[in-house]
C-alpha cells in the first residue's frame, strides 16, 4: 500500500513538471512571435515610453530686490552705568529701584552717608572767610603803602625845589658851597625814601594778588566740597529701564562698584556679521554703505516680533580671529525688543535687472535647468545662479525668456524625457489649461438637449448645468466627447 501511494505522488509531481515546462515554452515562442512581428523588433506593448507630469513655470525676466538674511544680537544705543560718585553708607534706596524698574529723567534713586561731604564743606566755608580775611587785610596795606608814596613824592619835590632856589642863589654869590652841598643831600634822602615807599607799596600789591588767588582756590573748594555734598545724592540722567542692579539700603560702596544700568528701550540697534563678499554688495562704488533698509525679526513662541530698520555704520576694524564685517542696524520700532536678543536681519540689496526668482529645486547640481520644448520633452540648459535666498534663487533670466521650465527636478527627469505639464505661477498656483470649445449645429444640439432630459437617473443640479452649457453656442470638447460616449443617455427603469 505505502509503495502504491509513493507512486502515486511521484506520478503527480511529473506531470506538474511536465506541464510547467510546457506553459515556459509556450511563453518564450509566443514572445518570440511577438517580437518577430512588432516594427524593428520592439513589441509595441510592453516597450511604450512613458509620460511624466511635472510641475512647469514660465520664467519671465524681471527686476529682484534680493534679500539677505543674517543673525545678530540686538544692543543698546545708549545706555549708562551707575557708580557712586563717592563712597560711603547707603543711606536710602528709592521705593522700585529694582531689576526692569522704569525710571523717568531727574528721578531720585539713592543717597550715600552725606557726614564726611558735609565736613569738608564746613572746612572749606571757614577757609573761604578766613582767605576773605586776608585779602581785605591786604587791600588796607596796599592803600597805606600809597599814601606813603604820596608822601615821599611831596617830600622829593619840595627838596628838589629849595635843591633850584640855592643854585639861584650861588650863580648871583648869595649862598655859600655848603648850604647848596646840604641842600643836595636833602633831595637824594627824599630820592631814597621815595624808593623806598614805592618796594613797600610794591609789596602791599604782591600780598594783595596772593590774596585774592588764595580767596578763589578757596571758592573753588568750596565749589569741589558742595558738588561732592550734591553727589550723595543720585538722580537719573535719562528715562529709561534699570537692569543688573546691585544695591542694598544700608551697604557700603565704592566709586569703582557698579550698582547697576540704567538702558534707553527706544535706542536698540542690532549688531549683525556678514561675509565679504555681502559686505561688498551692500556698498557703493565710492566704498560708502548704501541705505539699505532692514527688517529685524525676533521669533517667539511660534510667531516673530518684527521691526522695520536701516544700516546705520560698518564696524572701522575687523576683531582678531573674525572674518567679514560687522554692520550696525537701526531700528525703527524696538518694541518688544530688549538687548541681547538674538535676531534675524533681513538686509534688502539694491535691485538687479533681467534676473528671475526660481524654487532652488529647479536648478539641479550641475547648475542647469529643464526645458520643456515644444514637443513636450524636456531639454537641459546652464543657467547662472546670482543669489541663493533659503529654499528660492535667483537667476540671470534673459536667455530662458518666455520659456516653460520644470519647477521641481527629480531624479527620473532629465534631458529627452516626455512629460506632461502642469502649468504653475511663481507662487506655485496652478494655472487651468484652456478647454477645446467645439461649436454645435442646432440639429445636434437639439439631440444632445433631448439626450440629457430624457435620463431620469442624472441630478438634477448635473443636468441644470449641462443644458446650460449646451445653451452656449459652443461647448468643451471634453463634455461633447461625454455625451457622445453614453453619458446623459436614458436608463432603463
């Protein structure tokens, strides 16, 4: 029995063999005949070229503004550090001195220990009435020291007076040699008292010029003692928003701590680096900046904060270790903005001429774009990049003027293929292709009108339009073509 059935099994199993080889045979001789029968041994059926839908747009030259984007860090255009401006104990803290307090300008802030300041006042108010002292002292002695010259003066010319009535008197032999000799050494001790008089006056007025300068260097320490009084107190120079505060009521500081920052909100301006070769774009033919404006973005949870700007200054020096140029932008509109900050700037470049802006997926590796020609087939031409803006470039636009070009490339495509395009705008909108209208004669009109009535089964808003359309003196070839192929025709009930 076991022997019957292995016999069995191994019968079946030859004849399912014998006929597999027979259907492999029968496959290879009818694909042979189908190929000896096929044009130039292709088989018409399995070797049909096939069509790709792509993405086209018409390029079309144009003036670009390009853009540039680059990061930077938002700062403070003005901004101020608060320092004592002397030592001392921390009397009081005005109410909201305090991290992002605002402060309005001439707004009392703190008051340091005034005793010492208030001492050396003192000591230079009594030094100042003690030099008023002095000088008017001095003023006395000089007007004596002038009388005393007055004085001498008289006397000299009294003496040199008699000195001229003796040698009268000796040419006429009236006087003797002694009286005349007497008479001259009168006038030469009036000659030297005179002298005299006059070193002391000269004295007087020496003494009364020290005077007054010691009176005004003792004014001018009176003027250092009161301003360091007026200094234990601090007041704001400008409105603004305090920040890195560090004061407490009842510490001691030093001229050189900084308490804190007071920064004017309304004075940003953003700090951004860019390569050479973009610095070089952003000047003019003289080297000088062009004002370009400028558009700051901060992104915050999913939206950006924006601003509008302009460049305002280059940096004169680049840092050691850094590379390109350091821009400085304005901005317009800080709200919402606070330094440090890290920022996009979007920099608008002066415009180019005959360019085109393309999806940088239209341009492949090699720098070239796909042609569709007028036989639908695609054709593969060099372009020259001039930008790159994120997932967009712009391109010199002159040689591909009204011409059709694949706006996405994708690695079956390439030069020679068949396609089938979908027409797009730049924004990537698709452009509806225009219907072939084919115009009726009213025999076949009235057929079709009467075709579509009679078919009870189609909606009444489908019918509504098409008898609208057949309404029309020509209708869409595509509708016609429907109708003639059974659409609209009456069903059975």
């Amino acid at each position: 029995m076991r022997f019957l059935t292995r016999s069995l099994i191994a019968l079946l199993l030859a004849a399912l063999s014998l006929a597999a080889l027979g259907y492999a045979g029968y496959t290879l001789v009818a694909a042979i005949e189908v190929r000896n029968a096929a044009p130039d041994g292709v088989s018409g059926q399995g070797a049909r070229e096939r069509m790709f839908t792509v993405r086209a747009l018409a390029v079309t030259p144009t003036e670009v503004t390009p853009t540039l984007a680059a990061f930077g860090e938002v700062r403070a255009r003005r901004a101020l550090e608060l320092r004592a401006p002397v030592g001392g104990t921390v009397l009081e803290v005005a109410s909201g001195f305090e991290d992002g307090a605002e402060v309005s300008a001439g707004q009392f802030l703190f008051r340091v220990d005034p005793a010492d300041a208030e001492s050396a006042r003192a000591f230079a108010l009594a030094d100042l009435e003690r030099a008023e002292a002095e000088l008017r002292d001095a003023t006395r002695a000089l007007g004596l020291a002038a009388e005393d010259v007055a004085a001498a003066t008289v006397q000299f010319e009294l003496r040199s007076r008699a000195l001229e009535r003796r040698k009268g008197l000796a040419e006429r032999g009236v006087t003797t040699e002694a009286a005349l000799e007497e008479a001259e050494l009168a006038v030469s001790s009036a000659s030297q008292a005179l002298v005299s008089r006059r070193q002391a006056e000269a004295q007087a007025e020496a003494r009364r010029d020290q005077a007054e300068s010691a009176l005004e260097r003792q004014r001018i320490s009176l003027a250092e003692a009161e301003r360091r009084l007026a200094d234990t107190r601090v007041y704001a120079s400008f409105s603004g928003t305090l920040a890195d505060v560090a004061l407490v009521e009842g510490g001691i500081i030093n001229t050189q701590d900084q308490l804190a920052r007071i920064i004017d909100p309304e004075q940003l301006e953003v700090s951004v680096r860019v390569s050479t070769a973009q610095y070089l774009r952003l000047i003019d033919d003289a080297g000088r900046l062009v004002s370009a404006e400028a558009e700051v973005a901060l992104a915050v949870a999913g939206f950006e904060i924006t601003s509008p700007g302009s460049i305002l200054r280059a940096s004169a020096t680049v840092e050691q270790g850094q590379s390109g140029r350091r821009l400085f932008v304005e901005l317009s509109a800080p709200r919402g903005f606070r330094p440090g900050d890290f920022v996009t700037v979007r920099l608008k470049e002066p415009a180019l001429q005959d360019v085109a802006l393309l999806p940088a997926s239209a341009v492949n590796p090699a720098g070239n774009v796909l042609i569709i020609n007028e036989d639908n087939r695609l054709e593969a031409a060099p372009v020259t990049v001039v930008r790159r803006q994120g997932d967009q470039v712009i391109v010199e636009a002159r040689a591909l003027a009204g011409r059709d070009i694949v706006r996405e490339i994708g690695p079956n495509l390439g030069a020679g293929i068949l396609v089938r395009p979908q027409r797009e705008t730049s924004a990537g909108e698709v452009v509806p292709d225009t219907p072939e209208m084919v115009t009726l004669d009213p025999e076949r009109r009235a057929r079709l009108i009467a075709q579509v009535e009679s078919n009870v089964r189609m909606p009444e808003q489908v019918r509504a339009r098409m008898l609208a359309q057949l309404s029309e003196e020509a209708i869409p070839a595509s509708m016609l073509e429907r109708l003639e192929n059974g659409a609209g025709r009456p069903q059975g009930g």
